[in-house]
C-alpha cells in the first residue's frame, strides 16, 4: 500500500441540490466493505476520466481508486475517534497544506475560453482569491503564459481553471495542495452550467469553497454535528463508514455551520452564497499565519514578477523592489514600468493578449472587460510598442490602479 497516493487525490468541490442520490453500500457502521463492493460503488464520469467515490471524492485511475480502499482499511484497524471542527487534512501526522515558501506562490493559468467566458471565470477567480488572502497569509498568482499547459521547461503552474462537464449535479471539482513537487499539475473544472452562478450560489461563492480546498481544508458537513443523514453528506455515502475517514484530519477551528466549507443541504445554516466566515478566517490564520500588514503591495510585486518575468521572484530582488512600492504612487508606477523595460522581459516577452490581459490583472486587479481589451489590444497591433502602451495604460487608468490603492 502506498499511503502518499492519498495526497494525488483531486477533491470534488460541490453538490447542487442532495449529490449523488444513490444508497450506501449496505453494510453496518464499523464493517469494511470488500474490494470488489467497493469499487461497484465508485461512479466512472466518462467525461471527466475520474472514479468519484463518497458522494465528493474523484480518483483518477484505478490503481488509485485501489490505494484509497487500502488506506481505508488501515484506519478502520487503528482509529475509531470523530473529530468535530474546522479541519485539515492530515496524513501520518502531516499536514496536507503549502509550504511556507509555496503559500504565497499558488500559481494557475486560465485554460482557452471565449472573451466573455474568460472575463467572468478569471474576475470570479480574482476575487474568491482575494477573499482568501484577505484573511491568511497565502497568495494566488495567475499566470499568463500561453498555452496554459507548459512543457517542463518552462513555468508550469499548480493548476489551470477550466470548462468541464461533470457527472450528475456536479459543480466543480479541484486539487488538494501538493508542495514540494513543481512538476505535478492539476485542473479546477467548472461545469460549463454553472458560469453564471447557480442560485442561491455565485462563481465566486463556489471558487471560494473550490480554493478551500486548494488550501487544504475538508468539508465542514462531515462534523458529526451536521445533518448528514441525507445522501452526498456524509462522506462514506457510497462506501464505507465516517469513522474511516478520522485519521485524515486535524482540527482548526469549532464546527461552523455557517462555513464555506459546509454543503448548505447537509444541514448548514450559510442560507445564501457560500462565504468566508470568522471561523474560517481564524482556521485559515492558524494554519497558515495571519495576513501581512502589506500583503496587498506583496501580492503586487508578486504578481509583477509571475507575470512579466514569469518565474518566482528572488529574495534579493523581492527584498529591493518593495520598499519602492511602498514609497509613493509615481514610485509604485516606476516599479512596474522597471520590469516591463527590463532585459530578463524584453528576452521573453508575452504575446498581444498575454501582454493586455497581464496590464489589467497587475494594475488594475481585474479582469479586462472585452472593449477595454479589444482598444488595447489593437493599439499594440497597429504597431504601439508595448512599454509605450505601458505608459498610456497607467496614465489612463491611474485613478483606480493598485498602486492607487497603496497610496
């Protein structure tokens, strides 16, 4: 058995309505189901190419799907303990979360979308982002290289957010963290049904719950004081017993009905979109430190980094650069154009759109709407350089730049 398989696994995000809606496996608490029940238990999503197994988990292969089963059996040998708040998941007693280098450099790229797709998913993206950096010292960087799946050689993000169809009432699903290992990549799918929201939801409510578990966090609704006596509540719907799953976490915070994390039909009380509540924020804190005080000129340099230079930035530099972010706004503005006019950029510089859609994400800290992008976009084609249109750029839009809102 190899338990660091567990660590492979990419977590169903949501559940429209009651989930899967099939019965569990008809065994007694505390009684494992054979291989053979177990793996008839598993839902095949054709589309997605994933076994789906306990109402919310997918698997990619079979082989997966069989190292999950084993690990199971273990834990039903050595542990019989519920634990009943905020969790983590935590596996021979070691966080599954980022590491201290990692938490501020999650990087994603959007996958090929149409320009109003694109601009709805990559906002949604930004904010929910936002959210979470709002209240734990973590950072989400886009990444504009193109295509959004890079070879080996070149940055490779942790994951691409892209459309999929997914099986049954799915909304989406996404990756758990995996530090430490720079040449795994992984996909948050969306089901194409869901862009506009689904109600009572927002894309950006369902991205919030969808990043919690990028950070590492489990469901809220498994707590033995939720209502999980409705099928796709409880973790072992399909299979095998809750108890097997108490091995797989550490506690964070009291049960929170209200979380972002709890499925609002397994008896939480988050009646409207799915949001960050002050429990969360105190697990997200404790896990993984407090926001920083200058977290938002962080993020900027961070981002200018990723995105013109694409490549984590260097302690050096990263040291030399903030302070002048922090002095003023004609400051902050220099810092941005000193990486545009760098030779490290002008080596490798990213096509039209990257080079657009990076301005907006950088200065201005959203995504571009598709007439702003179209205007830009055809003064470089009609031969602006793109330091010129830089500079056009920050005079045009200074009054609601993020250097603006530094200073």
């Amino acid at each position: 058995m190899r338990k660091t398989k567990l660590l492979e696994i990419a977590v169903i995000i949501l559940v429209a309505g009651c989930g899967n809606e099939t019965d569990p496996v008809g065994i007694q608490t505390g009684t494992l189901p054979s291989w053979e029940e177990f793996r008839a238990s598993a839902i095949y999503d054709t589309e997605a190419k994933l076994f789906i197994v306990d109402g919310d988990i997918a698997l990619p292969d079979e082989q997966t799907l069989r190292d999950y089963y084993e690990l199971f059996k273990v834990e039903q040998a050595t542990t019989n303990v519920r634990r009943e708040a905020l969790t983590v998941f935590n596996i021979d007693g070691q966080d599954v979360r980022w590491t201290t280098n990692g938490q501020t450099d999650i990087t994603y790229c959007l996958e090929d979308l149409s320009d109003n797709v694109r601009q709805i998913v990559g906002q949604a993206m930004l904010d929910a982002s936002r959210d979470w950096e709002a209240v734990a010292d973590v950072e989400f960087v886009r990444i504009f290289s193109s295509p959004c799946r890079p070879n080996l050689s070149t940055l490779r993000p942790f994951f691409a957010v892209r459309l999929l169809p997914l099986a049954g009432q799915t909304l989406a699903t996404a990756p758990f963290p995996l530090g430490g290992q720079p040449n795994d990549f992984y996909f948050l799918n969306i089901n194409p049904d869901v862009i506009n929201g689904t109600p009572p939801f927002s894309l950006r409510g369902i991205l919030r719950h969808e990043l919690g578990h990028v950070l590492g966090f489990r469901h809220e609704h498994i707590r033995v004081q939720a209502n999980r006596n409705r099928a796709g509540c409880n973790e072992s719907d399909t299979s095998t017993p809750s108890e097997l799953f108490s091995g797989f976490d550490r506690t964070l915070t009291q049960y929170d009905s209200n979380s972002v994390m709890h499925f609002p039909q397994c008896g939480g009380t988050n009646g409207g979109d799915l949001r960050i509540t002050a429990l969360d924020a105190a697990g997200a804190s404790a896990l993984y430190g407090p926001p920083r005080p200058d977290r938002l000129s962080r993020s900027l340099l961070r981002d200018l980094y990723q995105t013109t230079l694409r490549r984590a930035p260097d302690q050096g530099g990263f040291d030399f650069w903030l302070p002048q972010i922090n002095t003023s706004f004609v400051a902050c503005n220099e810092v941005i154009r000193s990486f545009v006019d760098s030779p490290e950029y002008r080596n490798a510089p990213l096509n039209n759109e990257g080079f657009i859609d990076a301005l907006y994400v950088i200065i201005l800290n959203r995504e571009p709407d598709v007439l702003g992008r179209n205007f830009w976009l055809g003064a470089r084609n009609n031969g602006v350089n793109q330091l010129a249109l830089l500079d056009d750029f920050l005079a045009a839009e200074q009054s609601t730049s993020r250097c603006a809102e530094l200073h």
